[in-house]
C-alpha cells in the first residue's frame, strides 16, 4: 500500500472518460473505493482498474436470422 498511486476526482474523470460530478456522485455512494486526506479525495489505481475489469461485459453473438 505503501507504493500505491493516488489519484484526483479530475485525472479519474480523465483516464474513464465521465464527468467529476459522476466520479464525486460515486465517493458519496460508496461506489469506488477512495482515501479522504483533510479535505481532499483520492482514488487508488487499484480502484480504477477494478471498476473497469468489474463493469467489463462479452459481447453478444447473434445467429444469421438476429
């Protein structure tokens, strides 16, 4: 833990492509792990990452007739 990057509500909104009202709506909710410093908010890569291999979704195969 001692190596792990931190990083901003903003270079999260960055890296995923939302908006930093999303990412501080999801802090709120629980929704992606974070580190609160004083008043400021930090996400761990490892938060990052687990958000995207969780949300990930195979596509779908469709027949000739779909």
């Amino acid at each position: 833990m001692a190596d792990e990057q931190l990083l901003t509500v903003r270079e999260v909104s960055e890296r995923l492509g939302l908006r930093e009202s999303t990412l501080r709506k999801w802090v709120l909710e629980r929704r992606i792990a974070y580190h609160k410093i004083g008043r400021a908010v930090r996400v761990p890569t490892e938060a990052v990452t687990r958000l995207i291999r969780e949300s990930y979704r195979e596509p779908v195969e469709h027949g000739e007739n779909g």
